[in-house]
C-alpha cells in the first residue's frame, strides 16, 4: 500500500468528539486496506488500560487501536495523566507512573522539551510499523497561554508533517466563532497544517447548512470537508466522564436497577459498557442515598484516590446506606478500588494518596489494604468462583490487599488468587473489565431474574459498532479530499 501522511484531528475545544472520529477514521483505514495505529502524545484520563506488556495508556486509545485491529501499545500514548483530585494529577511516561505532580509543577517545572522528545520517539516507532497513523490532539487548540508547553496539539502536527483537519461540535453552539478564532489565532506555520474543518454532531437536515459551509469555507479559507449527524444508535466505548451527566440517574420500573456509586475520584467506568446493553438491566449512576435506596444492585466502582473517596462516602451518608442495603441482603460488588472500600482497613503508610495512613473502610469484607508506590498493570484471563469458563480482564492498581482467611472470587492466569468472595451477593475483586464475561453477569443477575443467560458477544458489538461508526462517517466526509491530503509531496 502507498505509505501515507499521519492525519491528525484537533478540536475547537474538549468533548467536541475527536475520540470518536478518530476511531472512525482507524476503522475506516483498516477497511480500505491499510494498517492504521492510533496515536496521543498526552493524554488526560482515569480511564486506562493495560497493554499486554503490562503497560499503562490511555482507554481511547485502547479503543481506537480495537478499531484498527491490533493490540495496544504505550507508543500510543506515552504520556498519561492521572487526575488525584481537582489540583494534582499522576504522571504516567512510557506506561509507568513517575510521580505526582500539581499542574503548575507539570506545566512550568517538567523538561517540555524532554516529553515532548519522548512524545515524538515513540511516534516514530508507531511510523515504521504502521500506515497512517491517526492522531488525536487535546481540548483547545488555541489555549494561547499554553501554547509555549504544548506537547500534543499543533507542535505534534508541525513536528509529524500531519494532515490535520479542525473538528467543531455544532451542537455547543457558537460554532463560527469557534471555528474562525481557533484557524485565526494560530500561527501562519499551523494554520498552513490545517487541511480542512468537520462539523460534528448535527441535527437535523444537513441541507440546512449549505449556507453556513459557505460562510465558514470563506472566513477561514478552509475546506469544510465534512458534516457529521449527530446519532444515538451507534456504541463506542467514551474515555471522558463528562459523559456520565447524560446517563440516567433514577431507577427504572420492570428492570434489574443496578446502581453505580459515582464516586469523586471514579476511574474505568468503561467497567459497565456491557451492562448497559442488556435490555433487562437498567444501570444508573447514584449520586445520593435516595437514588441507591431503589437499586437492585449496588456496585462501587475504581477510583483513582479511594481514601478521598471512602471520607466522601461517610460524609454524604452513602456509606451507611450501603452498609444498610448489605444488611438486608442486597447486593454489593467492589471493583479496584470499590473493593478496596468493601475492607476493615486502607493504610497509606508511604503517603502514595495524602497525609492520611490509617482509615478504617465499611467493614463488609474482612480485608485490609495497604496502598503502595508499585503500580500492577496486567491484562489477564481468569476464571470467575467454580466456573470453568475463560474469561478476561486487567488490572490496574496501586496496593495490596490481604485477609486472614483466604477466599478468592477469580484465580488469575491459573495460579494468582484475586479479590475476596463473601457469598454470592458480595465480593470485591481487582479485575477491570469483569463485567465485560457474561458468565459472570449471568451469576449476578440470576437472583432477579434466574431464567438470565447474557446472549452478547461485547467483542463482536463492538466490531459491529466500529464499521457502524467508519460508514456513518465515510457517507458523510469527502473522503477523495482526505485521501488528496494524505499524499506525500
């Protein structure tokens, strides 16, 4: 095949759906004949994913290199960061933590010049190996005040020589203005990078817009390449927890009502895709006591700081209401650092999450944790209690939890015990993505429903989705246009 340009895709600000269509585009390769590899040189998020070398990067990603047909790798994206509360964020080089750091003391103390070597190193090994490579900027291109630490937008697209194209979300709203200032404002070398503008979520008759496709090509003198409608039928798993705020947060009348603690601090909530896809399941995000009372079922999820997390509970009173729902045989399920809550004890002895050392956890597990500076990052097979059935999943956390009395839930790789198994209706495990083996779905919902047998392949939907995804796009792209753009000189 005839080795092409990167393509680069940068928004007009966050949430505009630069994920997602870069996702679209790596399907859309990939049907064409060529062998696409995603690529972020920075990435914010606490939703990660574990190589198969035990490395750490980004959840889109991961998703973007499923769409793409290969297996992730740190080289796309080599740069995490973690959020530990609103001011401080993990640093993750290269798919291992190096630290924590403030945002000021990442933005004005670290060598820019040194990540961003680190950022373009592994671009290059992506490069060798793949054809194009697909990359994905960050929020805002035209954040002026950050532009001199810029590591992943317009410097990534000048340094690669990439194809970049401006992606608007029209459903803000303000999307001239959003359009025109982000070209305007940039310097004439990266506003010569910008190939093209796409409008993304549209509503309505795209015909609409012909006026203002116009207007738009003749502000910038840029070509509006294509018109995305916006859709609902179409699964991609999201990396940004913004979008939690559209789910659904009540319970839900003739359905399994599982409700999901939203913590402060929640990471991987990916955990429940699978879930929200049976049609007898209603799954829900609690933010109150009042929304966890009508749940079925009570799961508290990962988090990226489970002590801050644990007070938050206490404080707002959803702890005890857990601690009640359990009592009276409800449910309750621990994930990563869900179950980690479910304990006796969390003990911080190296301060890894803040100055607190020692805090007692809900007490429903006889478990104790003692967080770590080792981070464990492994994507594993297991089986789930008795079961013979191979299912998958990986971990990603930072501690060790141990008990007196010996009661795993999985057996991972068919040596390493994981999690702690009460009875059926509680247990906690470190394993992401459990929820993703329908064995183990069938075991949780069978008192509600003891007819329950998951009928989803998640692997096979979200294949089905990604070429959803790629045609929706392709129908509305020119994509002679994109192609044109890609060619080398």
């Amino acid at each position: 095949m005839q080795k092409l340009r990167p393509i680069m895709f940068v928004g007009t600000g966050s949430d505009v759906g630069k994920s997602v269509i870069n996702a679209a585009f790596c399907r859309i390769f990939l049907q064409d004949g060529y062998s696409p590899a995603p690529y972020k040189a920075q990435n914010m998020s606490l939703n990660s994913y574990a190589t198969p070398d035990g490395l750490e990067i980004g959840r889109a990603q991961a998703v973007q290199a499923e769409a793409c047909g290969i297996d992730c790798s740190v080289e796309m994206n080599p740069i995490l960061l973690k959020p530990t509360d609103n001011l401080n964020s993990q640093i993750v080089l290269n798919g291992k933590p190096i630290g924590n750091k403030s945002a000021s003391e990442y933005f004005i103390d670290t060598d820019r010049d040194l990540l961003f070597k680190e950022a373009i190193n592994a671009f290059e090994k992506l490069d060798k190996k793949y054809n194009p490579i697909v990359i994905e900027g960050a929020g805002s291109i035209s954040e002026m005040n950050l532009w001199d630490k810029d590591i992943v937008n317009m410097r990534v697209a000048v340094k690669t020589k990439a194809s970049t194209f401006l992606i608007a979300d029209i459903d803000k709203g303000g999307i001239f203005a959003s359009v025109y200032g982000s070209i305007e404002l940039l310097p004439q070398e990266e506003k010569d990078a910008i190939k093209g503008i796409i409008i993304n979520k549209f509503r309505g008759d795209i015909n609409l817009f012909t006026e203002g496709k116009k207007i738009l090509e003749k502000l910038t003198g840029k070509p509006v390449v294509g018109i995305i409608p916006y859709y609902r039928d179409i699964f991609i798993e999201q990396e940004d927890s913004v979008v939690l705020e559209s789910k659904s947060i009540t319970s839900s009348t003739g359905k399994i009502n599982i409700a999901v603690v939203l913590l402060k601090h929640m990471s991987n909530f990916t955990d429940f895709n699978m879930l929200e896809q049976l049609s007898n399941v209603h799954l829900y995000y609690a933010m109150s006591t009042e929304e966890l009372l009508n749940a079925d079922i009570v799961i508290i999820p990962g988090s990226k700081n489970t002590i801050s997390d644990l007070m938050y509970l206490r404080n707002t009173g959803i702890a005890k209401t857990i601690l009640e729902m359990h009592k009276i045989g409800n449910p309750v399920y621990g994930i990563c650092g869900g179950f980690q809550i479910m304990g006796k004890e969390i003990r911080d002895p190296d301060h890894v999450e803040g100055s607190i050392e020692t805090l007692p956890g809900l007490g429903i597990l006889p478990v104790v944790t003692t967080l770590s500076k080792e981070k464990k990052t492994e994507q594993c097979q297991f089986t789930f209690r008795n079961g013979k059935n191979i299912c998958t999943g990986y971990e990603i956390h930072m501690g060790e939890t141990t008990s007196k009395h010996e009661s795993p839930l999985c057996v991972i790789n068919s040596t390493e015990n994981d999690g702690y198994y009460l009875n059926e209706k509680t247990w906690g495990t470190y394993l992401h993505g459990i929820f993703d083996n329908a064995f183990v779905i069938d075991q949780i919902l069978k008192f509600h429903d003891p007819d329950t047998k998951v009928k989803v392949d998640f692997q096979k939907y979200k294949n089905e989705n990604y070429d959803k995804l790629a045609n929706l796009v392709r129908e509305n792209v020119d994509m002679d246009k994109i192609y044109e753009s890609l060619k080398y000189d």
